[in-house]
C-alpha cells in the first residue's frame, strides 16, 4: 500500500513506516500513556507492524504525535494510541491526526468504528464518536494487569 500524506499547517501526517520514531514511540507508550504504561517493547513492534499507522511530523521531521488503526480494510475499524508528544500539544495536532485517518481513501465506507477513551470524549466526538449504539451488544475480556502496571 502506498503511504498516504496529509499536510496539516506545519506538520506532515503519514502512514509511511519507515517514518515512524518507534523510539519515541515506544517510550512514550511505555512510560506516559495511562492505557499502557509498562507495555514491553516488543508487543510495541508488533503492533506498530500489523496496524495502520499515522504518525505527525514537525517540519524538522520529527515525530510530534501518532495515532494507529486496527482494521480489515471493508467493515471495520479500531482507532488506538492517538497522542501528541509534549513539545507539540496545544496546536490542534490531535485533530489533524483524527482528520487524516478519517480522510484515508482505505477507510471509507465502514459500517462500525470503535475506540475507547478516559478523557478525550470532547475530540472524538467532533469526529462523530458517541457512546456505543448497542451497548448490550458489546463484550470485553479486560486483563488491566497484563503489562504489570494495573490501570
């Protein structure tokens, strides 16, 4: 697949993986993100490797924030690990990321987008997130001590 490209101000937003600062990424999911905090740097590459990844870049190039989705390409998508690296927070840099994954020509058409969020409601829904249509429906099997930091 070919890296899709979003100019966004001052900052270029991409799916190119080579790219990616899987350092940067790596730390800050390890030591920063409370939906994380502890996770081995392995399982970081292997999610790195089998999702779509956007990662935000100053002019500079470096990574100023990132976000990824989980999908099969038809029906369905997961938006996971969207956050903007301190120096960048505060220039809408969240938004751009969400606008561009939306804006992918390969995520079009899905009949269900899912994400979860402790306190960022207020961006996704800009983006037309809500609370789950049929919460009945939905299961979860939740292990919060998985990485040995319990959330």
């Amino acid at each position: 697949m070919k890296p899709f490209e979003r100019q966004a101000g001052r900052f270029l937003i991409s799916t190119d993986r080579a790219k990616l600062d899987r350092d940067a990424i790596y730390a800050f999911l390890a030591t920063e993100a409370y939906w994380c905090r502890g996770i081995p740097r392995p399982v970081v590459e292997r999610m790195l490797d089998h999702s779509l990844c956007f990662g935000a870049y100053d002019a500079a190039g470096r990574q100023a924030g990132f976000a990824r989705v989980v999908t099969d390409f038809g029906s369905f998508a997961y938006i996971a690990d969207v956050f903007v690296l301190s120096p960048w927070r505060g220039q809408s840099l969240s938004k751009e990321l969400m606008a561009a994954i939306q804006a992918h020509p390969d995520l079009q058409g899905f009949r269900r987008w899912l994400l979860a969020t402790r306190d960022a409601h207020a961006l996704y829904a800009q983006f037309g997130f809500g609370p789950l249509a049929r919460p009945e429906w939905s299961m979860e099997r939740f292990d919060p001590t998985v990485y040995g930091t319990p959330l």
